[in-house]
C-alpha cells in the first residue's frame, strides 16, 4: 500500500476524490461502507454517473421499487 493510500486508509471518514473528468480516482474503505459499495464496483476510472446509478439502483431495491420499463 502506498502512503497516500494508507492515509486514507487511516481516516475515520468516508473518502472519495474524483476527477475532472468525472471519474473515480480513489476512495476508501470507510466510504465503501458507508455507500455499500463493493470494491470491484468502485475502481479507478469508474465514471461517476455509474457510481451514482449503482447507488440509486441498490436504494430502490431496498425500498421494493422496480424500473419502469
């Protein structure tokens, strides 16, 4: 592990930078948690909007919502 990573690592908080182009650079374990997100779903590079439509998918799930189709 790299030192800026086990920087954020070692952060009680929930983590996350993206970049300009909207796309995730890195996060940490505690903001995994704290959005249920699994690490193979929140890779580098991942566009933001996808991160967000996994959230908003696994939420309506949680309420019993489906998609309209």
């Amino acid at each position: 592990m790299t030192i800026p990573a086990a920087v954020l690592e070692g952060m009680d908080h929930g983590v996350v930078v993206v970049d300009a182009g909207l796309r995730l650079l890195t996060c940490n374990s505690n903001w995994r948690k704290m959005f249920q997100m699994p690490q193979e779903r929140a890779r580098e590079g991942t566009p933001w909007a996808e991160v967000m439509r996994q959230r908003v998918e696994q939420d309506a799930a949680a309420l019993g919502w489906t998609r309209a189709e």
